[in-house]
C-alpha cells in the first residue's frame, strides 16, 4: 500500500485528487492539506512515501514545499502535479527536488502510476513536460544544466563507471536513494541506459 499526501490549496481540487487515488486499491490517501505549512507538518507528522504537491498556493510555493521535504525527508516521493508547463518552472521544481511533474490534465490512471513510480523510485513526468525539456537539447550543456548538485556528483561517478553500490557507499546513501537519483538523471539527460549517460557526459568534458 502507498500511503500519499495530497497538498492543494482549493479544496475541490485537492478533493478530486484525492477521491481519485482513494479509487485504486494499492493507493491510500492518508492526509491533506491546503497550504505548504500545512503540508510540511502533515509530511513530518505521517511519514507517507508521497507527497502530491501542486505549485501554485499562497504563502509557502509547492516549489518551497517541495525544496524543504526533499532536504527533510531524502527518500520521500515529491510529485509535482500543476497546470503550468514553462521550462523554467519545470527546471525549478526539478532542481528543488521533485521526483516527477505531472499535468493537472493527467487522467485517473496516469496519476495513480505516477505514484507508484515515485513510490518506487523511478521518474513520473507528463509526455508535454518530457517533450519541453528535450527542447534545446541541441545545446548539450543544457541537459547537464538541470541536475541538482548531488545528481551532478552522482553523474560524475556514474560516467566513471560506478555501480549504484559504490555509490551509495561513496556518499553514505541508501541504494534506493541512488536509484532514485539515477533515474531521474537518465530522464533529464534524455538517455535510456547507464551507457548512454556515461557516453552524454564525457562527450561534454
């Protein structure tokens, strides 16, 4: 069972959300809230394996929400989920430490396996957001541009040739955490396997 907070500040939509992940057997919703201060002590008072965060509210962004649970809570899915597709915000939410970014139009069934796929550590990401970050990938340096600096150092040792155990042992990470970050490194360089990553990033020393 993956237990998930859903943060949104209108309550019909966090209500929609939440009636629609309640549907799925192997989904549990077990808190919300409607602002990020809330949400930050809903997340250190349950614990869940994901937090559903949309990105627009007042007072504490989801981008802020997003940013202090990823530093509090290293192993916790963050799934943006927003209406908004500009490839700053996307980039943003990324570098913040979201583990996937949805579209609000995302269908019942693309939102449940999004869950599941943070729950589990791999990526979750909209085909409009991964289509909007291939843009520009013309320009290489770009790609490198949006890991997050422990993604980076991660990725430095992953073009060494390092497997997931070395470096977890590295930088006293849990294996699950570095399967997370390697994953979501293969998405942003837009790469399909370890080898391809490794080929991206030493074409660009």
């Amino acid at each position: 069972m993956v237990r998930v907070v859903v943060v949104d500040d209108h309550d019909l939509l966090r209500e929609g959300v939440t009636a629609c992940l309640s549907g799925f057997d192997d989904l549990e919703v077990v808190g919300e809230a409607s602002s990020g201060e809330a949400a930050i002590g809903e997340a250190r008072a349950l614990v869940p394996d994901v937090v559903v965060v949309d990105l627009v509210m007042p007072g504490l962004s989801g981008v802020e929400v997003i940013r202090r649970l990823r530093l509090e809570h290293p192993t916790m899915g963050l799934l943006a989920l927003s209406s908004f597709t500009e490839r700053d915000r996307i980039r943003e939410v990324i570098r913040a430490g979201a583990d996937g970014y949805l579209v609000k139009s995302v269908d019942a069934d693309g939102l449940a396996q999004g869950v599941r796929n943070v729950a589990t550590g791999r990526g979750a990401f909209s085909s409009e957001v991964t289509q909007i970050l291939a843009l520009g990938t013309d320009r290489p340096a770009s790609a490198l541009e949006t890991l997050t600096p422990r993604e980076a150092e991660i990725a430095e040792l992953l073009a060494k040739g390092r497997s997931n155990v070395e470096i977890a042992n590295a930088f006293e990470l849990s294996l699950f955490t570095v399967k997370n970050h390697v994953s979501n490194i293969l998405m942003k360089l837009h790469v399909r396997s370890r080898t391809e990553a490794t080929a991206f990033i030493l074409n660009q020393e």
